[in-house]
C-alpha cells in the first residue's frame, strides 16, 4: 500500500512514532511518503492509494490509483471538487470528533458578549468607567433557550454545555437525526423560521453546502429577537456578512460572535471589524490538543477496515458534502 501524508495546519508535524503507527495499521509491504509542498504531493501521487492529508484539484488530476482519502480538516468542502465528487475514492475524517472544541469556543464567545468580557479587555484601564454601563447590559444564560442549526456531534456538544448553563435547547436538523437528553425533539428543516422567532441564542453546527450557504442571511435576522445573539464557529459562508451588519446596525439581533467569516483572512477594512457588539477570533475554534490524536486514532482504525474491506468511520457523502 502506498500511503501520502501532506501536512497541514491541523497537523503540521509528523513525527516518528507515528510513521510508526500508520506502518503497523497499514499491514506489511506499506510505503509511506510526506509531502512538505504542494509540488512534492503532486509529483508523488501517480502510484498513491491513501491521502492524509488536504487534497487539491491539481494533486487529484495526477492520481492513478487513489482509492481513499482521510482529510486533516473538518469541513469537508474544501474537498469536494467536481472531479472527486464524481470518482468513486472514498473520503473520510474526523467529522463527529470536533464538537467538544467547537462548543466551548461557542461558549467563549457567548460568554465574552454576555458577561461584558470582550468590552472591558478591550476598554482595559477605562473599564472602570464603564462599569455602571457593562452591568446594566450584562445578563444570564439561565432560562434562555439556545438555537442550535444543525445537530451533529458539534450541535449536541454545544446542548450538553447549555444544558449545564440552564438553557432550554431547541435544534432543527435536515435529516430525521435522533434526539438527546437536552433536546427532546429535533425540528424538522420545516420549523427553522420557528427556532429563529424563539431563540435567545442562535448557533450553527451546519456544514457548508449550497443547501447552507448564507442560510443566516436577510429573512433570519428580521425573524430573530432583538435581543438575539448568533454564534457560528463552522463555516462562514453559512452567514451572509453583509445582511449580519446590517441587522446589528438596525438593531434587528443584539450581537454576534464569529470564528469564521466568508473571506478569510477578513480584510481589515470590512465593516464587520467595527459592527457594535460583535466579536471575532481568526479561525482557532478548531484547535484543542485532542482534534489530531482522536483523527489519527480514527485514520489507523480506518487502515484496518480499509485493508479488510470493512466501512469507513467518518466516511463522508461525497454528494450532500458531510
């Protein structure tokens, strides 16, 4: 088997022990190579069969006898391609395995809104002048009811959180998925204008589809509260940016916090920057110091049921794009 490791953000080194650990998962007679650049992944893909790693269209057009790749990333979007959409190669990954990290990101931004946080870091030695101002703002997520869009493994991490918080959680989710403890009953795709008219706090747990790009757009925001905060950590073309500030400018929803924007790097002169009350870290929800142990965990497993003919864990649908 030959097997091409090309690193990334999410997975910058590959050391040692675990070559070690692909070489006894993979079987005997395993070949693996690491591709530090673009250009030494596309000179190495004519005999590959299993990609770790991102995947280009370029590095795909190369590929003779690619049979499975196991992204490092999770959105599968950036993946999802026409001509690997069209193959027969499987993709999998760690999809399932990042709410825990996605969640208390969400938290983090809901809490720096709630609690005044990101103001007075911002405000440093002057925050005391604006006491008086940051607690007639400040309020309590008890009794809130938390919106969750899209309830995979990101969605009912975030449940379980606001459960702890005293939320009522509601989620509306596409497929008939199965309720939770937090979330008695998941809403069909039917009731979503129903979530958005009820919740205090709207959150996405959505991948990006064309089914889900700027899903939270014009008609969301002139449904929410006026005292509605939105959080997304997932995909940030999901948003519709351009609606979002208007809808903070106009007072339509209170806040937002974004780890994700539909141009990354945002620019520094986008509006978004300056909108009141929204907050926004570059694109770190993603990191915890489990996301690559549990991925590559799951690749080794992958390995033996690659290699016995079994499923896939993580396997994605290629056409829905999760």
């Amino acid at each position: 088997m030959n097997i091409l490791i090309i690193p990334g953000v999410t997975m910058p080194v590959v050391d040692e022990p675990l070559l070690a650990r692909i070489h006894h998962a993979a079987g005997p007679g395993t070949n693996i190579r690491i591709a530090d650049t673009p250009g030494e992944a596309i000179e190495a893909m004519e005999d590959v069969e299993v990609v770790l790693g991102v995947i280009t269209p370029a590095m795909f057009a190369r590929a003779r006898k690619l049979r499975w790749v196991h992204a490092i990333t999770s959105g599968a979007d950036a993946y999802l391609f026409p001509e690997m959409v069209a193959s027969d190669v499987w993709l999998s990954g760690d999809k399932g395995l990042v709410g825990s990290h996605l969640a208390d990101h969400t938290f983090a931004h809901l809490l720096a809104l709630t609690r005044r946080l990101a103001r007075a870091v911002v405000d440093g030695p002057a925050s005391w002048e604006h006491r008086v101002a940051y607690r007639a703002e400040e309020f309590e997520l008890e009794g809130c009811t938390m919106g969750i869009v899209g309830f995979g493994g990101t969605g009912r991490a975030i449940a379980r959180r606001a459960a702890a918080f005293g939320m009522r959680c509601i989620a509306v989710d596409c497929d008939p998925v199965p309720p939770t403890a937090e979330v008695p009953e998941v809403w069909g795709s039917d009731r979503l204008e129903e979530l958005f008219r009820t919740a205090d706090v709207v959150t996405s747990g959505l991948p990006l589809t064309p089914d889900t790009r700027g899903l939270f757009g014009k008609r969301a925001f002139e449904l929410m509260k006026p005292t509605a905060i939105l959080v997304n950590v997932t995909r940030g073309e999901v948003v519709d940016a351009d609606a979002l500030v208007a809808a903070i400018h106009a007072k339509q929803i209170a806040g937002a916090g974004l780890d994700v924007a539909p141009v990354e790097p945002l620019p520094a002169d986008h509006p978004l920057w300056t909108a009141p009350n929204v907050i926004m870290t570059p694109h770190t929800a993603g990191a915890s110091q489990f996301r690559i142990p549990r991925n590559l965990d799951r690749f080794c497993r992958n390995l033996a049921h690659f290699r016995a003919g079994e499923p896939l864990e993580g396997l994605i649908n290629k056409t829905r794009g999760f």
